[in-house]
C-alpha cells in the first residue's frame, strides 16, 4: 500500500522553484530515510508530503486510511524543537498524555490504556524519570525525545520525522534507530526521517530518498538548491 506520494511536483517560495520534478513512493512498513545536503529543500519535501504546503504544479497523495481501513494517524516531529520556551506551562507527562486524545473525543476521560500507554512510550525515550518536569525547563536533545514520545503515544500509522536525533548522544541516537526499526517491523508503522547520519542509521532502513543537486544530464532540477527526490538502494 503506498503511504504518500510526490508525482512530478514543482514548488518554490519565490518565483524559482527549489524543488522540481520530484516523483517518489513510500509503501506502508517501511523505514525510510531522507537524506541531501544543507538547504537541498527536505523540510519543504515533508511539508508537501503532509500537505502543509502546496504544489505549483504535479501532485500529492497522502492515504486516508491505514492498512486496517481505519483513518491513517499521521504523527509529525518538526525540526524547531528548541522552540518550546522556559515559561511554557505543560509538564512531559501532560504534553505526551494530550497525543492520546487524537485517537478519540478531546472531552473523553482518559482510562488506564491512556495512563499505560503514556509510560510505555516515555520509557522508550528514556524520559520517563523526567516526567515531573516542565518542558521548558529541557534541553534540546531532551525536548527532542518527548516530542517523539507525544507521536508515539498517538500511535500513529506514519511517522514523519525532521531531523529528530538533533541534540542526542551516540547511544541515544542508535536506541531511537532501533526503536524506529522495531516499530516498522514488529507493529508495520511507516517511518521517514529527515537524517544526515546514514552512517549510524543505514543498517536499519529500507530505502534512502535522496536530494541531489542538478548535473548536466542528470536530474531535471532547479539550479540553485537541491530539489529531485529519487531512491537509492538500500543493501
């Protein structure tokens, strides 16, 4: 089952598109990576792939329903973490808790499952002895890893994640790998991720969505940035 869809998209901020002609597929239970130089447009390639910006000209497809025929839950992770400042009011434990209320009524009560499920994805990021604490008070790494818990809580079909071991340790990074890889392959959730660790991660992925700068007679791009999305290979 194809997930999202780019079918020969161009778009731009200005009156030069950054990103053109970009086709690619992702399939439902697969962990894929998307990888470019800085400024090779992988932000703006999610954001079009979630629908938060629109295509000058091709087409966009994000499936309405999951393998099980149940609304998919889309669970996204931005890159300007950092930005939750030192007066924000939410504890972890109540940031991540409010991810179980996409699965239903914002005025149910939350039950045991809820309460459950909350721990379990906070234990999986290592941030379950924190969850007193204030979110501003975290450090970036840190407000990293509950952003990736409130996702999980949600237990969203696809995950779509920018750039989220920013901030984390060597051994924090390949944990969350492992995590991710798990998720796919135990549960068959959908992963993609920004990432310019291909060395750390690339044992774990399916495939590898590539940006590259044009070259003559190779990708039909803009110029300036790097903007044609293709696979490349895993293995």
């Amino acid at each position: 089952m194809i997930v999202a869809s780019l079918e020969e998209v161009v778009f731009g901020y200005s009156d030069v598109p950054c990103i053109e002609d970009a086709s690619m597929d992702v399939h439902s239970g697969e962990f894929v990576a998307v990888t470019g130089p800085n400024g090779a447009s992988k932000t703006t390639l999610l954001k079009l792939m979630l629908g938060l910006l629109q295509p000058w000209e091709g087409k966009v497809h994000l499936a309405a329903t999951n393998t099980e025929g149940r609304k998919l839950v889309v669970g996204y992770v931005p890159q300007q973490i950092a930005s939750f400042n030192a007066g924000f009011p939410s504890t972890i434990m109540e940031f991540v808790r409010s991810g179980r209320f996409v699965r239903g009524s914002w005025l149910r009560r939350l039950n045991t499952e809820d309460h459950e499920w909350t721990e379990q994805v906070l234990r999986q990021v290592g941030m379950w002895q924190h969850r007193h604490r204030k979110i501003g008070e975290l450090s970036g790494g840190q407000k990293q890893r509950i952003c990736i818990a409130r996702a999980l809580a949600q237990e969203s079909d696809l995950l779509i994640l920018d750039e989220p071991t920013t901030g984390m340790d060597l051994e924090s990074r390949i944990g969350f790998y492992e995590l991710m890889h798990r998720l796919v392959k135990d549960q068959g959730k959908t992963v993609i991720m920004v990432t310019h660790g291909l060395s750390e991660v690339n044992d774990y992925l399916d495939r590898i969505i590539e940006l590259e700068r044009k070259e003559e007679g190779g990708w039909k791009c803009c110029t300036m940035t790097s903007c044609s999305g293709h696979f490349v290979p895993v293995g």
